[in-house]
C-alpha cells in the first residue's frame, strides 16, 4: 500500500523547470532510495514534497493530495525533512534542539520522545548538555535525524544524510536508519549519492536523471543490474 504516490510533478525554480512529469510512489512502512547523478532533481523531489518550490501535479499522501500546501501545514500532517546541511541550531543544546523537535510538533510527551531517540543514538544522550555546533559532523547527522523523529512522522525524507561524513559513520548512520525502519515502522525516503549503501537498506529504489523517473524498481533488483550500474551509479 502506498503512503506517497506522485504523478505528473514538475517544478521550477523561478522560469526554470527541473522536474519534467516526475512519478512514483513509497510504501507504507519501507524504505525508498531515490538516486541519480549530481543536478538529476533529486533533491527538488523533496523540496517539492513539502512545498518549498512551485509545483503542478499531484502528490498524495495517505489518500490526500497536498500539492500546493503550505510547508507548515504539510508538516503537520506527517511529514519530516532532514535537509542537506542538517540545519541543527549550533548555539544550541543536543536536547534544546530536540525540545524543538517536539515543541514544533506539538508533541504530548516530548521529554519520552527525546528518551526514545536518545536509545537510538547513545551518543547524543552523552552530549545532550553540549552545544550542537561542538559536535562532530555524524553527531549532527544523528541530532538532525533524531530531532526530526521526535514529532513521529509517518513520513522520514532525508536529503544526502551521508554528506561529508566518514565512511565509518556513514555506515553507523545507515544502520541506525535502518532500525529505525525496522522497529518503528516508520516510512523513509532517502536521496543519496551512496548508492551501494542506500541500497542496502531500501526495499525499492527510483532513478532520476535530468528531472525524470527512468527506473522504478526493487532496490535488490537495481543493485544487480550492470547496466543501469555503469550507467547512472557509477559503480
């Protein structure tokens, strides 16, 4: 069962479009990499899924079509995005940074929330009285992702989470996305130029190249073919 399904999506950023009738979908409760070179429009996909570009088509969520929504709104409904560069507040606290998570979010029980990612990431329960711009970059990757899981969202969008990380954490944090997945339920969608990696943990992948969709499949079956390989992942 599909919790996102996009058709016809294009976008533009000013006259330019970048996105040209854009379709796919993501399951409920499973992992969606989207991959594809450098300038493909995969990082517009997410910012087209919260609102932040102009759009024309149609993107449901959970049966409800929310192209054209506000960012705020679209958030409230399910929605979290971990951006390229984190977007962490440095001056603040680990734990400030996630009691935003909840506040934004209008969490219940933000102090169980927080301890519940704390499991997750360990390292950032040792650091939650330290300044979020004194942590390493993996332990920002982790705070980013962390503070975002703490509203629950149905929907995870992660944008290059392996950028300028440590092969090491890079395999850390993916492992950690994982297991998230996997003991939540939560439905992730991952733009990521590591392709081996991120098809490790997909269970579909979706290929763009200069604005559309040439590939929608398995990630296992993507993964095994050699030419879409040389192609497009460049491994």
């Amino acid at each position: 069962m599909s919790l996102l399904s996009v058709e016809g999506l294009f976008a533009w950023y000013g006259s330019a479009e970048v996105l040209h009738g854009i379709e796919f979908q993501a399951e409920k409760g499973a992992v969606t990499v989207v991959l594809g070179a450098n300038g493909a429009g995969k990082t517009t996909i997410l910012r087209a899924l919260c609102g932040m570009v102009r759009t024309r088509g149609r993107i449901e969520f959970d049966g409800r079509d929310i192209a054209g929504m506000r960012t705020d709104r679209i958030a409230r409904l399910g929605i979290a995005h971990v951006p390229q560069g984190r977007g962490t507040f440095g001056d603040l606290t680990v734990e400030e940074n996630l009691r935003i998570g909840g506040y934004a979010a209008a969490v219940a029980d933000t102090d169980r929330a927080i301890e519940q990612w704390y499991d997750f990431f360990p390292r950032l329960r040792e650091r939650r009285r330290q300044q979020a711009g004194g942590l390493s970059g993996g332990e920002q990757q982790m705070l980013a992702i962390a503070r975002a899981l703490v509203a629950a969202p149905r929907l995870l969008l992660l944008d290059e989470p392996s950028l300028g990380l440590a092969p090491r954490i890079t395999q850390e944090v993916f492992r950690a996305l994982s297991r998230i997945n996997a003991e939540t339920g939560t439905t992730i969608l991952v733009v990521e130029q590591n392709a081996h990696l991120a098809l490790d943990i997909g269970s579909s992948a979706v290929l763009v190249d200069a604005g559309r969709i040439v590939a929608q499949r398995p990630a296992a079956g993507l993964a095994h073919d050699e030419s879409v390989r040389r192609a497009y992942l460049g491994y």
